[in-house]
C-alpha cells in the first residue's frame, strides 16, 4: 500500500533554506507531488503556486497554494513573466528548465533544489542517467547568475539511501 503523500515530511534541505526566503513572497513548487512542500510553505506564510503533470496526490490544498495541473517537459513554461521570492524543486530533474527556474528568481530570490545524482543507482531507482544529475551540475546551472549559500553532493542513508545533488543558491 503506497503511503498518504500528506504523511511525507517535508526535506530537512527544504525546511533548513526556507527561511532565506523574502516573507510572504510568493513560491513556486516545481513538480509537487502530494504537495509537501507546498503546505509547508504555506503555513509559514507565502503565497505558494504549486505545479504538478498530474495533480491527482495534491488532494485538498490549504489556503494559499494555487495548485496548476502542467506538463513542464512537453508544453510551455506556465509561468512565462512571473518572478518568485522562491523555487522550490525536490526529487524532479528536466534540464531544460533549469535556465528557465533560474531566471524566474526575483532579485533576493532563492532557488532550493534537491535530487538524484549519479551514483544513485547503486541504491536503486532512478537509475537512468537521464534523471541523474552530474558532478557539479547544480552549481554550473547557477554559475554566474545566483550566489551559491550552501552545495552537497553526497550518499544520504534518510529517507532511503540515495546519490543526492542539492543547493541554496540566492540572486544577489
């Protein structure tokens, strides 16, 4: 039986960069899922646009999250002109939009990003490079544009042992 996506905890990366984030700003959510993140974000006050493929685990949204059902590989950029105080990714890699997630930063804005790496698929899925980020590749999405706060690229044994790449990275 799969768990209650309300039942997952938010990312211990997520929860430690949230606060570098402008109060009250608005947040975009990248790829939500059951929308962890999402009510996080919304219960310390921002105004949370949350975006999914399919929305179907993203039952009951609180007040302040505007859930958007969008195919952000296949169909255009649903936010084209937005700036955000935040972005937050976790668990999600489409590298055509890294440039594009980057760009929608407002001045001050933080991007908070964290998936699989490669090595990950020593510990299982996903193990395509495709979904794999590479040695540094966070941190050249960034280079020149953002201002690197914090980088890991390492083997974590929690939730499940995985290869993860993660950064906060702000624009100055």
């Amino acid at each position: 039986m799969a768990a209650d996506p309300h039942d997952l905890p938010p990312s211990p990366w997520v929860r430690e960069w949230v606060g570098w984030m402008q109060p009250g700003g608005a947040v975009l959510d990248v790829a939500c899922g059951g929308g962890r993140h999402a009510r996080l974000l919304a219960r310390l006050g921002f105004e949370v646009d949350a975006v999914d493929r399919d929305l179907a685990a993203f039952t009951d949204p609180p007040p302040g999250v505007t859930p958007l059902q969008a195919d952000l590989e296949g169909g255009p950029w649903p936010y084209e002109g937005r700036r955000f105080a935040g972005i937050v990714v976790a668990n999600y890699l489409h590298r055509p939009l890294l440039p594009i997630l980057v760009d929608s930063l407002e001045p001050l804005g933080m991007l908070v990003y964290e998936t699989f790496a490669r090595g990950n698929e020593r510990f299982g899925k996903p193990s395509n490079p495709a979904f794999l980020l590479a040695p540094g590749e966070l941190l050249e999405a960034v280079r020149g544009k953002l201002r690197v706060i914090a980088y890991e690229d390492r083997v974590v044994d929690a939730p499940r042992p995985a290869a993860i790449q993660r950064i906060a990275a702000r624009r100055e």
